[in-house]
C-alpha cells in the first residue's frame, strides 16, 4: 500500500553556527521570505545568545543597511 504525501509548503532555514559547527541562531520561514529578512528574525528570537559575538561571516544573500545595524546590535 502506498500513502498519499501531503502537500509541504516550500520553507527556508537560516541556521548560525559558530567556528565549531554549533548552532546559536535559528529561523525557519516561508520560502517567500528573503535571506535578508530570515536572518533579521533569527538574530533577533536568539538576541541574548549572541552576545560574545565579534564578527558575523555571511554570503552574498545576506546583505542590507537594516543587517548591518542588527550585526552591530550583536
């Protein structure tokens, strides 16, 4: 017997890890959602986690005047 698969909507995980690997912040959302707003909520539901933080490594994805004030809130 086979099951019918219920229908997923598409989603995006934003996931910040430290140099070993270990993950500090974390946001799922729709993938409608863009990395510059993903990674804007997740810093901002783990704020208390981060921060000894001292520099953020991130691609091209991940840029924006409204980041560059949450890095700086880090």
């Amino acid at each position: 017997m086979t099951q019918a698969r219920r229908y997923q909507a598409p989603s995006k995980r934003h996931i910040a890890v430290d140099t070993q690997g270990l993950p500090h912040a974390i946001a799922v959302t729709t993938a409608e959602v863009t990395d510059r707003k993903g990674v804007l909520q997740a810093f901002q539901r783990c704020r208390s986690g981060l921060g000894r933080v001292v520099a953020v490594l991130a691609d091209n994805g991940y840029v924006g005047s409204r980041l560059l004030k949450v890095y700086a809130m880090c």
